[in-house]
C-alpha cells in the first residue's frame, strides 16, 4: 500500500536519538537551542523557538501577541483545524475567509471579503496558510492586515522549505519578511518529521523572549535571585519539545535538501502523469510567485463528470493498493463553528472541498510509484 504520506527515518536518525537518550538532558537541554539555532539559519529567520506540535505553535503564537476574548482572528476555511481553534483557544472570535477554488489559498479578495465581515470587532491577526506547500501572497495580504490594524502569522506547516519571489526579492517561507511569525510542524508527514513537534519563527526578540517563557508554564527567574527561585507572572503551558525529538529534528534538517529535491521531483513527475487525464483531473493550481516543496499531491477531481462519487474512487484506489486522504473539509462547515457563527457561504471553499484529493506524496516512494498511482486513478475513473 502506498500511504499519501509517511515519514522517512534512516540509521543516522535513529543513531542521533540513541546519542540524545545517553545524554545528560531528555528534556529542556542543550539540544533544543541547537535544534532552534538551524532552523532559524535554515528559513533565514533571526529567532526559532521548539515546542511541542504545531497546535501548540499556534496556541502560543495567539498568546504572544496578547489577543484577547471578543476580538477578531481571520483563518481561511480550508485548512486544519487547528489554525481555527488556535483563536477560540484564546477567546477570540475566527471569521473565516474563503480561498481561490483552484488553488486552495487565502487571497487578498478572499481577505478583503472577511474584513469586511469582522464588524466592530477589532482585528488582531491574519492566519494565511500555506496549504500543499505552495506560499501565499504574502505582500498583497500584509498590506490589507495592516489597514485593518492586523498581523500576519503565516501557518506554515506544509511548506518548510518553499520559496518564493515577490517582484525581484527571493524569499523563502519562515523568513517572516511580511509576518510578525511564521508556525511549522514536525507531525511524521510533514517535510521533516520528529514524531510531534512544532516550532516558531519570528525576527522579534521580544515575541521570542515571550514564547520561550509561555512555553514552559509562564515561569521566569528575576535576576540575582535565588538559584532555585521562580516566579510566574502569568500562566503559560507545558509546550516544550523534549531533546530527544530535537536530536531527531536536528538529523532530519540536515536531509532538508534532499527530501525538499525528492518532493519536488516527484511533483513534477505528477504533472506528466497526471495530464492525460485532464480535464477530469488535474492538478491543484500554483501561484506564479510560489516555489514549493510539496507537502501534498493534491489532484482536483471532477467526480460528477466522471460519474464516480469521491468515496468509490477513495475504496477503488484502496483496492488497487493506493492510500488517499481528503485536505481539507472546510472548518466553517464543523458543528461546533456553525453553532457558533451559524450558517456561512464560502464558494471557493466548497468547490475546493468538491473535488480534492490527496494522492501519495513522500520521499521514500520509488520512481515508478507515480506511474503506478496514475494508471490505478485512470483505472478507477474509466477512462
């Protein structure tokens, strides 16, 4: 069975965890600074700071811009539902934006309709997420968060190691040029994996100084006093990422490279593949401006064309020893949203949802795999 997704771990991640577990330090060690230091140099930002999923991430990341209950965060409807949740965690309302139908992406107008949506509220953040890996248009959405008084805080799980060119600047995803932080996660199919894990980007010190305190239960130690003494001037969380991960992290961020290059390759083998099989299928759009190191295969299927419902494409791919998932179902669209904020209409977002499905995508799968993954959709699809 090909999964749609899947970690890689190799002897030499596996001999950095053992070294990490003979250590002096399981926990709140050496090796979390380390592991925060290369990520930072790796997306070109000047502060990292490790805790422990990439919920946590945005959790921390609502706390560290002091956004509070009653005021407004917008989160795109396609999306995890974390990247919502993050928001209630605090408080605060969600307004959910919809996103480009093709290309399941926040955009400036699908921002600009939410706006104008939050009321009276007052705006406090921007949640663009950078969904498969392909990045957002990150000028066109500052610009409008900062009319309405807002940040951005790019949710970035899906793109660690994207780039992008905005006009002749190149940049790359986490480098938070435009955003006041950028979230990763280091879920086992994500790029790199450390089991869970997550970890925060931003270029300023005093946001970086107020995550690492909120993720280790708001403690603090004044200085000069005693050596065992603590104070909690605010409640935090226990939102820390062991050692023993960070070793993983660590090993895993050095083969950034080559699974970023492995992913890339096999997009475009995709797209070869994949393009017999238009107009029926083809593949979610990409943005000019976006360079991606694909987290997800994402094929949009018309299955009312076909005349196969997504649920036996799903059972006939199965059965042909292909694995699928669904990314995402609109989070507007949870009971607990729509008892919420009642019924809402986000048309990109339901013709996204219509006809995506996610097909196997990681480093480890073998030339031909694609191919294969190919002929069984054909197969399915009859044509």
């Amino acid at each position: 069975m090909l999964p749609y997704g899947r970690q890689t771990i190799e002897d030499d991640d596996i001999a950095a965890v053992a070294e990490a577990l003979k250590a002096d330090f399981l926990t709140t060690g050496p090796t979390v600074e380390a592991f925060e230091v290369a990520f930072a140099e790796t997306v070109g930002a000047r502060h990292a700071v490790a805790c422990s999923n990439g919920t946590a991430a945005l959790h921390l990341a609502m706390m560290a811009l002091d956004v509070k209950p009653g005021e407004a965060v917008i989160a795109p409807s396609i999306t995890f539902l974390a990247t919502a949740n993050c928001a209630r965690y605090v408080g605060a309302d969600v307004v959910f934006a919809d996103v480009d139908p093709d290309t399941g992406l926040m955009t400036p107008e699908t921002l600009a309709q939410a706006i104008e949506r939050v009321g009276a509220r007052r705006l406090r953040a921007v949640l663009p997420v950078h969904l498969r890996g392909d990045a957002c248009d990150l000028p066109g959405l500052e610009a409008l968060a900062r009319d309405a008084g807002a940040v951005l805080v790019e949710d970035a799980p899906h793109a660690l190691g994207s780039t992008m060119r905005f006009g002749n600047a190149a940049e790359i995803v986490g480098d938070v040029r435009h955003s006041a932080m950028a979230t990763f996660s280091f879920h086992p199919v994500k790029t790199i994996a450390t089991g869970e894990g997550g970890m925060i980007t931003t270029n300023d010190p005093a946001i970086s100084a107020r995550l690492k305190v909120l993720r280790s239960h708001g403690m603090v130690r004044p200085e000069g006093c005693e050596p065992w003494w603590y104070e909690m001037p605010e409640p935090g969380f226990n939102y820390r990422l062991p050692d023993i991960l960070c070793a993983l992290g660590l090993s895993q961020l050095k083969k950034l490279p080559r699974f970023a290059a492995r992913r890339r390759a096999l997009g475009a083998a995709y797209a070869e593949a994949l393009a017999p099989l238009a107009p029926l299928v083809r593949i979610a759009a990409q943005p000019a401006w976006s360079d991606p190191v694909l987290h997800l295969m994402v094929a949009l299927i018309d299955f009312e064309a076909a005349g196969r419902s997504r649920r036996d494409v799903v059972e006939g791919l199965k059965a042909r020893g292909v694995g699928t998932q669904v990314h995402y179902i609109p989070v507007h669209r949870q009971p607990y949203y729509r008892k919420l904020y009642g019924e809402l209409e986000l048309p990109g977002a339901e013709a996204w949802y219509a006809r995506c499905l996610s097909l196997p995508l990681y480093p480890g799968m073998e030339d031909g795999d694609v191919a294969t993954v190919a002929a069984a959709l054909k197969d399915v699809l009859g044509l």
